[in-house]
C-alpha cells in the first residue's frame, strides 16, 4: 500500500477544516432561522444543487480512482457524499450572507474534496 504524499494529507485536512467549518456554520445559522421562523430557514444537505454538486463529487473521485488505481465501496461512499454535503452547508452558509454566491464554486469545492480523498487510500 503505497502512502500518500505529505502534500495531499495536508491538503485534505484543510479541505476537512473548511467543510466541517461550513456544517457547523450551516447547522448553526439554520437553527438561528428557525428560532426566527423565517421563510428560508431550514437547511438540508440534500438542498437545492445538490444533484450538480453530487455530480462534481463523483467526477472527482472517479479522477481520483483512475489516477492511483485504487478503488473501495465504502472509500467510494464517504469520498462521494462528505464532499457532496459539505459543499452544499458551504453554499448554505455563504449564500446567507452574500446571494451572489457562485454555483461554480460550490460544485468546485465538492469536486476538491472528492480528488482529495479519493486519492488517498483510506
């Protein structure tokens, strides 16, 4: 089993830092909406874009596999919907504080982190 570069681990636990940063972030400002009963309030990872983002993240694992030649269900899984769902609190959470939050980089950030950890053999 070959380790993965140094380059890419330190990449892939800032890209985690980011994407746990948007959940609690999510989580947090939709709790605060509710308690508010706001119109737009409640998140879900399963929201609105998240078939582009879903999309993005298979691409870029399937990138991933056929760059290292490994492949696992269960790596397949947690590289597909982590990033998928962690893109989504992301545009969740900044779309609340700018509405011109670009769909592209919701769809980049799902992508990242899916090259990321599928090329690390978990």
């Amino acid at each position: 089993m070959n380790s993965p570069s140094p380059l890419l681990v330190v990449l892939g636990i800032l890209w985690t830092a980011a994407a746990a940063a948007a959940v609690i972030t999510s989580i947090v400002l939709s709790v605060r909406a509710n308690r508010r009963q706001t119109a737009s309030a409640a998140w879900t990872p399963f929201g609105p874009g998240f078939l582009a983002t879903a999309i993005a993240a298979i691409a870029g694992y399937a990138v991933a596999v056929v760059a290292t030649g490994h492949f696992s269900p269960t790596s397949a899984a947690f590289s597909i919907l982590w990033p998928a769902m962690a893109a989504a609190a992301l545009a969740y959470a900044a779309g609340t504080r700018t509405r011109s939050w670009p769909r592209w980089a919701t769809v980049a950030f799902a992508a990242a982190g899916a090259v990321l950890y599928g090329s690390q053999s978990m």
